[in-house]
C-alpha cells in the first residue's frame, strides 16, 4: 500500500508541475486540459514522462501481489491469471505512451494509449468481478469499494477518450499525423 502511495503522490505531483507549466506557457489552454496536450513541450515532456513511469513501474508488483492473495484463496481462478497478464500488456502500453509524447509520434502514443487503456479496463473490471466471486471468502473492505469507483471512473474516461478520437478523426479526415488543429485536444493518456 506504501508503494502504491508514493507512486501516485509523485505522478501526482509531476502532471500538476506539467499542467502548470503548460498553462503559464500557453502551451495549453482551458478548457483542453488533457495530458497528452500538457507534456508535449520540454521540460513539462520529461517531467510528465517521468511521472508516469513511476506509476507504471508499480502496476506489474502490484498486481502479482494482488494475484498472490487471490490465488492463496481461490485456486485456479482463470480471470485472475488473465488479469496479471493484462496488467503487464496495460503497463507496456503506458511505456510506450510516455516514451512517445504526441508531438513526436502521434501514431505509436495513441496505439499505446490505446493498448493501456483498454487493459487497464479490463484489468480494473476483473478485479471488481473477482471481488464479487470471493466475497464470501475474502474481506476486502475498502479496497472493493474503491476497485468499483475506479471501474467507474475508467468506463467513463473510456468512452470520453473513444468519443474525443473520433472527433479527431473527423476533423482530419483519418489522417492524424497532420497535428492537432486549433480548438481540439489529443485524447488524455
């Protein structure tokens, strides 16, 4: 749990370091505020990069702990193997999200935001079905509550990011490698 804390404190603090930077510089104007557009500049570029590793770094021990106590048990639980596999995919396509800022390659960031997204879902929606199967064997308390706000929250981002695509899209006629025009922002990753 310490390490979940740090992490996200640290990424936390990152992107609002990014935010700010990218408003007083008028790289970023409200109310487009999403990351993608945030960390496209240096130094805010590094800085968000740097962030966000951190927090990736932590998704793969995390999960294998979290695989671990499911696992102990619930024996054999299928969706709980998958789901550690999921975390790793999710994580590569963070990787690749942060070491492929928009500007630079607009193409592999949003294949990766992409891969990250969609695993994280199905990552965080395993983990609400597991919870369901074994409450009866595992207390899980507040983590359970907070895995289904999460699952939420992500099927919401999901499809506000699915729907900003394809405003983009659009608008370039599905050639993404032109930039963004003025007025629409990349999809937050």
């Amino acid at each position: 749990r310490n390490l979940i804390v740090f992490a996200l404190s640290i990424t936390v603090c990152a992107f609002s370091v990014c935010y700010d930077m990218s408003i007083k510089k008028k790289w970023l104007k409200p109310p487009e505020l999403f990351l993608s557009g945030a960390i496209n500049y240096m130094p805010a570029s590094s800085i968000g990069a740097f962030g966000l590793i951190l927090a990736i770094v932590c998704i793969p021990p995390v999960m294998f702990v979290r695989y671990v106590q499911i696992e102990e048990a619930v024996p054999d639980m299928r969706v709980n193997k998958i789901s550690l596999y999921s975390s790793w995919i999710a994580s590569f396509g963070g990787f690749t999200v942060a070491c492929f800022q928009a500007r630079s390659n607009i193409h592999v960031h949003l294949a990766g935001a992409g891969i990250f997204f969609a695993f994280s879902l199905f990552v965080v929606l395993s983990q609400v079905y597991i919870d369901n199967v074994t409450r009866d064997s595992i207390k899980h308390g507040t983590g359970g509550m907070l895995r289904k706000c999460i699952a939420l929250v992500s099927v919401g981002s999901l499809v506000t990011m699915a729907i900003q695509g394809l405003m983009i899209l659009i608008e370039y006629k599905g050639d993404v490698s032109k930039g963004t025009p003025e007025g629409i922002a990349l999809p937050m990753s």
